[in-house]
C-alpha cells in the first residue's frame, strides 16, 4: 500500500502529523444558512518530532483553537489561495488532540441552501458536495483523498426536519431535531456529507433504502427497486459489500451531479427517476464505487482515473450481470461516443490518464471514467475474463480501506497479472494509455445489435420514411439517445419538425435523451425558430442542476452569437437555483 504522501491539492503535512478521527458537533441554522459549532481531531504524529498540524479552510469564520482540555492552541491562518483555500496552522504542543470551533460562510462552496420554493415539500433544504476538495468549505480538515479517517457527528436541526449523513442513519425523524452518527470505517472528507430535509424512508431490501421528500418517495422507492439485486451481483463479482447499509438518498434537482458515492448513503439526482427503470445504471456506478473509489481511493485527484475509470467498468459488469449483455453493449457504445466527443475538443495534453492539475476540478469530463474503463476492457480482453476478475478482487481486498496513486498500481499491475500472464507493460502499450494522448488504437471495440436496428431505422429517416411510419416498438431510452446522436448535425428543419413530432423530444421527461436532443437542435439552429422548443429548452436549464447536463447544452449554445445571448438570458434567471458546482462550470463556458 502506498505510504502517506503530500498532495498538491492540500495544505495538509501527513508525513508530519495526521487526522485520524473526528468528531463533528454543529447546529443548522436554516434561516441564517450557516453550520456553527466544533470539529475535534484526534491526530497521530507520523513524526515524533512533529509540531504542527496544518489543516485546509476556505472562507470559515474561525473561532477559538483548543486542545481537547480546552486550553488554547497557538494557530495561524495563512493566506488564501484562490484554489486551495488557507492553510490553519496549529501548534500541538503536548496534545494530540485539536478542537476547532468555528461557523461556515456564504462562500462556502460544498453547501447549497434550498428554500421553500425550491422544494416539493416546501421546506428548506441543505445538502453537501464535498468532492473533489469542497470540504475544507464546511470542515476545518485536511481535505485530501489519501487521508482517512472515521467520524462521528452530533447534528441539530429543527424538529420538523430530518438530518442523515454519509453514516449510520435513522429511518425515522427524532423528536428533538437531535441526530447522532458514526461511521466506523475510515473516510477520506469529500466523503463526509449532510443533508437536511422534509425527508421520508422506504425500504428497498434487507441493507438498502432510499430516502425522498414525500412527494417524491414512492417514486424514488419504484425506480430503485433493484437495488438489493445490484448489490448483490456485485459481490459475486468482487467481494462483499462493506459498509453495512447502502442508501440513496433523492436531492432537490438542483443537485450538481447524477450521484455521489458518500459511503452508505449515495446522493442521486431525481433527474435519474424516469418512471420506467431505464436510467438506474447510475445506482450500479455509484454503487461500484463502494469498492472503487471508497474501498481502494486515489491517493490525489491527479490519481482520478484510479477511481472512476475502474469504477465505469465495475458498472458495465454489474449492469450486465443484472440486464445481460446486450443491453451492456448498448451502454458501452454510447460511453465511447462520449469519450469521442470529449477527445474532439481536447488537446492531446489534456487527454491523458495520469494527469498533473492545477485545479482538481479539471479533468475532462468523461476522459478519466471512459478512457480508463477502456483500459481496463483492453486488459480483461488480453488476459482474460476469469484471470482479469481475480485480479480485480484480489486489488480490492488486499488495498481496502487505504489509497492507490499511479505509479503504485503501475507496478502491481505488472507484477501481479502482466507477469503471470506472460506479458510485459509493452505488450499491452501501458505507457501510451497512461500517460499518452487519446486512445490507443488497441481500444476494444463495442457492436450492439439493439443500435444497429436504430441505424436501419435512422437511414429509413434519412431516406425520405415519415418519422411516424420508423419502427420504434419497443426501444428502451438508450436506444432513443442513439436515434438522436446518429442524425446529422446538419439536419434539414423539416426532418427536425417531423422527429420532434413523432417522439416529443422537446418535452421528453428522460433528461438523457432531451439533452442529446438539445444538443443537437441548438446546434442545427432549430430551436430558436420554434417558441415552444425555446421554453421547453430554457425549463430545462432553469428546472435541473446536473452540471454534466448543463455544460452540454450551454456549451452547444455558446457555440453562437444567438446562442450564447440565449444562453445568458436563461442563465440570468436559473444561476440562483444552482449548485456552486453547476454556477462554476456555467460561469467558465459563458465567461
């Protein structure tokens, strides 16, 4: 396992003196949208001479610094670095254990307040999002992924709401507006998360449940009930699930991502509920991440692909342990699309796996999910199936629980699965995948029998067919997004008119498939001739917060003068109701 290294994206000094656990004790204060109270840091001295413990911090309003007697600690708050936030300097003294008292700002980025308005059930709401270094915004901490530690919490929150963490949870709402948690494995902290709502619980099987406004529960409790199922092939696959209970929890639609894999209690975005199944997927990937990502975790984010890529194919196999491997099929060819259309717009630099960042936010989206899962494809195709899932899980027991960085897994790779397979780092072409631009030309290469009848079908259009008299019984959600992707860029109005008449793109609830719409006829012009498309356009920009979604389709329409002044006249009224996440990616592409 790799020992504690410094990382770049954290003030943190590990090899001097690290967290190893904390405790948490704050109060909600919806109405002034603030986290007040404490954070106690039980520390371990790497170095015995060790005097100092460097936290990071961004924008906290910080009080008195303590040991855990409560004596004074000498600290010093260095300046703010406009990515990384200020370094917290404390001095130990004879303690190892470190309280910080302290409250939250409205600059804190991992926060997002909903107001009433903003809710189905009419009550404020708050949530976290901690990833990739958002945490030090909410907790004084050594905000790194390498660095690990349990928790516990003491939360209080009006009595009419309910609080659940990334932790052991209650099913039911306290009657004090007390709650209290422990998560006894340890957690790097953007896998520390809260969340505060009018929230109701339905059990999904013996270990999983998901957790809604009320609204929205019933639904929520449908769409996900093969979620014991998920768990369960995935450990056929790689081992047991480790961390008890696995939860989802459905935000707001403000949420700035599909899921996030908080330990316990995955936060999902409702845009997933489709009411007809054929986007849970996402559950499959963030419940991959219990084993990759939460189990073994890349040591920095410049490590992302450790994570991400193992987890997309971790969840290509459970979907087709769970749907088969057509359905799969269908999955992969569209993760290729998108990598193909990330690569387009790329430099060769900012394509490679193992990347050096300045920003941990800056990876490509989709380059360390779908290249790195092309990577792990290419190997099980040279060594094998049945050779490729015992290295896997073997990764995943010897490395649980403690971090991975490139170079490390390089060399196990080498020595326990290239070696006994008579291969060398050369032989499967590591170097270009890593650390080269694009993708290799040894890329496996997905057919799906379900896209080939779209591709009858879109030449039938493209022929002269009325959309209406197309063949389309039956397609599931994937097989639409590729009808929509596989037409031309160009496309004549009167094709457009006619596809939109026959499948109501434009007012589609399946979020893949209207985004891959948008993307399209903003791109063909066709939207701003046509005042119902132009507000069903501007309802989905202002009524979801995936940030995946909305740089697509902000991307498509800043691509034009007409575009981008459309773009701003709908940012101007829906930024307010965005994450800081989503606002930021925005921001960047209409600057």
């Amino acid at each position: 396992m790799p020992r504690l290294t410094p990382d770049p994206h954290s003030y943190a000094r590990p090899l001097e003196a690290v967290v190893r656990r904390m405790a948490l004790d704050l109060d909600v204060d919806l109405d002034q949208q603030r986290l007040s109270g404490s954070v106690t840091l039980d520390v371990e001295r790497v170095d015995p001479a060790a005097r100092e413990l460097v936290l990071d911090t961004w924008h906290l309003d910080l009080g008195a610094v303590t040991d855990g007697d409560g004596t004074p600690l000498e600290h010093h708050l260095g300046e703010h670095d406009e990515i990384l936030g200020a370094p917290l300097t404390v001095r130990l003294g004879d303690s190892d254990r470190v309280v910080v008292h302290y409250a939250t700002t409205d600059r804190a980025t991992a926060l997002q307040w909903l107001g009433p308005e903003q809710t189905s059930s009419g009550r404020p709401f708050l949530f976290t999002q901690s990833q990739p270094i958002l945490a030090r915004s909410w907790i004084p901490c050594q905000d790194s992924p390498g660095i690990r530690a349990p928790y516990d919490a003491t939360v209080r929150v009006p009595v009419h709401l309910m609080a659940v963490m990334s932790a052991e949870n209650p099913t039911e709402r306290s009657t004090d507006g007390h709650y209290r948690f422990t998560m006894p494995e340890p957690v790097p902290t953007y896998l520390v998360a809260l969340a505060v709502g009018d929230l109701r619980f339905r059990e999904l099987g013996a270990r999983s449940g998901v957790y809604a406004e009320e609204a929205v529960v019933e639904e929520a409790a449908w769409e996900f009930a093969d979620t014991e199922a998920m768990i369960e092939a995935a450990e056929r696959l790689y081992g047991p699930y480790r961390w008890g209970r696995y939860d989802l929890l459905i935000l707001p639609p403000s949420f700035p991502y599909g899921g996030m894999e908080n330990p316990r209690l995955t936060f999902a975005t409702p845009t997933v509920i489709a009411g007809d199944r054929s986007l849970v997927t996402l559950v499959a990937h963030e419940l991959a991440h219990s084993w990759s990502g939460n189990l073994v975790t890349n040591a920095t984010w410049n490590d992302l692909w450790l994570n991400e890529g193992f987890t997309t194919y971790f969840e290509t196999r459970i979907d087709e342990e769970m749907y088969g491997a057509d359905y799969t099929s269908m999955l992969l060819r569209l993760g290729r699309q998108e990598l193909e259309k990330t690569l387009a717009d790329a430099s060769p630099e900012q394509t490679v796996l193992h990347a050096e960042l300045v920003d941990p936010d800056g990876h490509l989206p989709k380059l360390p999910y779908e290249k790195g899962s092309l990577f792990l494809r290419m190997l099980e195709a040279r060594v094998g199936r049945e050779t490729f899932d015992a290295f896997l899980r073997d990764y995943f027991d010897r490395f649980a629980f403690g971090s991975m960085d490139t170079p490390t897994f390089l060399a196990h790779l080498e020595a326990e699965l290239l070696a006994p397979a008579g291969l060398t780092p050369a032989d499967v072409r590591v170097e270009e995948w890593i650390h080269g631009p694009g993708v290799p030309d040894d890329a496996p290469v997905f057919s799906s029998d379900a896209f080939t009848l779209v591709e009858a079908q879109v030449a039938r259009l493209l022929a002269g067919t009325p959309a209406d008299d197309l063949d389309v019984d039956g397609w599931v959600s994937h097989q639409w997004v590729h009808l929509v992707r596989s037409l031309p860029v160009d496309a004549d109005q009167a094709l457009l008119d006619d596809v939109d008449a026959a499948f109501g793109f434009s007012t589609t609830g399946n979020i893949e498939v209207a985004t891959a719409w948008f993307e399209l006829v903003v791109g063909a012009g066709w939207v701003f001739e046509r005042p119902a498309a132009d507000e069903a356009l501007a309802d989905l920009l202002t009524r979801h917060g995936r940030a995946l979604y909305l740089r697509k389709v902000y991307t498509r329409l800043a691509a034009t003068e007409r575009g981008r002044e459309r773009a701003r006249e709908i940012y101007e009224v829906a930024r307010p109701t965005y994450h800081p996440v989503s606002q930021g990616v925005v921001d960047r592409i209409l600057a």
